[in-house]
C-alpha cells in the first residue's frame, strides 16, 4: 500500500523530462498564479510524456507549478480526494475499452 509520505519517485529515473514539450524554453512559464495557470497549462497538450510528468507530482506531492497538465489547485483535488493512491502504477495500467 502506498503510504503519502513515501518519495517514490526520490530515486527513480527521470528520463522522460527530456522528451517534455516544456523541455526548452523559460521554465518560469510554467509557475504562474491564477488565471496565467490556464495558458501555461495548454503547452502541456499533446505533450509525449503528460502521464508522467502528472503521476510525478502527484506522488511527490510537488505543490508548485503546471505538471502533467495540472494546476496546483487541480492536483491538491486529487491529491485530497485520493490520499492513498499511487499516481505512477494507476497510470501506467492499461486503459480499458468501454
């Protein structure tokens, strides 16, 4: 069982950054207050590595900045709603035809 003050991601490799879509650029786009979230979040589109980047902060709990796609507000949601999950597994299942 995943426990919330676990790191698991604290020595695991971290190779998908660099396929990131928000690889180059200034990376203080992405740590913006309010409304400023929304626009910083579209460069997340279509972005290879959206899963990843999303089950990362999740499961370390990174409470600031646009991850995966995600505002702060949006990730403290889950992370309140879904205290005992753990980010990386459910994501990395395989998605289920309905």
């Amino acid at each position: 069982m995943y426990k919330p003050n676990e790191r698991p991601d604290s020595g695991a490799e971290l190779h998908w950054i660099t396929r990131g879509r928000c690889r180059d650029g200034d990376p203080d786009r992405l740590f913006v207050r309010g409304a400023a979230q929304r626009k910083a979040a579209a460069l997340c589109r279509h972005c290879p590595v959206l899963m990843q980047c999303g089950a990362y902060a999740l499961d370390n709990r990174v409470e600031f900045g646009i991850w995966g796609g995600m505002t702060e507000r949006q990730r403290r949601a889950l992370l309140e709603a879904h205290p005992r999950v753990r980010w990386s597994d459910l994501f990395a299942r395989p998605s289920r035809a309905r």
